[in-house]
C-alpha cells in the first residue's frame, strides 16, 4: 500500500507518504486507521478525531467500511472547505 498523508496529518506524522505490505488483520480503512493509530504517538495523534479525516482510494473518495489492498494508493486528508 502507499500511503499517502496531507495537511494536519501529515504535520502529525511527519511525513507526507509511506510504503506499507497490507498488515494480515487489516480488511478496510477502519481497520487501516485502527493499525495506524498503533504505530506511535504521533500515528494516534493524526488519526484520533475520525470525523475530521477523509479517505480516498486509488484517487476516489471511500468510507472506512471500503475494502483495502495491497495494490491501493490510500490519502488520508482533513475535510476541505472552499472560501
């Protein structure tokens, strides 16, 4: 999977984007967000507010009951409003 991260959390994290093979309890992004959460204060830092965080899969926006794969580019991003 490559992942990819914008704005707050990408700053959370530390970097905008990230290799990862498809963890064997991860099936959608829930449980994607759940894995990542796990990787350090910084991971759940970026992901502890999941209405504040959109999704989109291969450049398509999803919800977190989407199913995941290994092949997927996932971008994870906070809600954009137009001014």
């Amino acid at each position: 999977m490559e992942l990819l991260y914008f704005a707050r959390i990408r700053e959370n994290i530390g970097h905008s984007s990230e290799t990862l093979p498809q963890p064997g309890n991860v099936s959608d992004v829930k449980d994607l967000i759940g894995h990542l959460r796990e990787q350090g204060d910084n991971y759940k830092a970026a992901f502890e507010n999941e209405l504040a965080i959109r999704v989109a899969i291969n450049q398509t926006h999803v919800n977190f009951d989407h199913p995941v794969d290994d092949g997927d580019e996932i971008a994870f991003f906070p809600p954009m409003t137009g001014g």
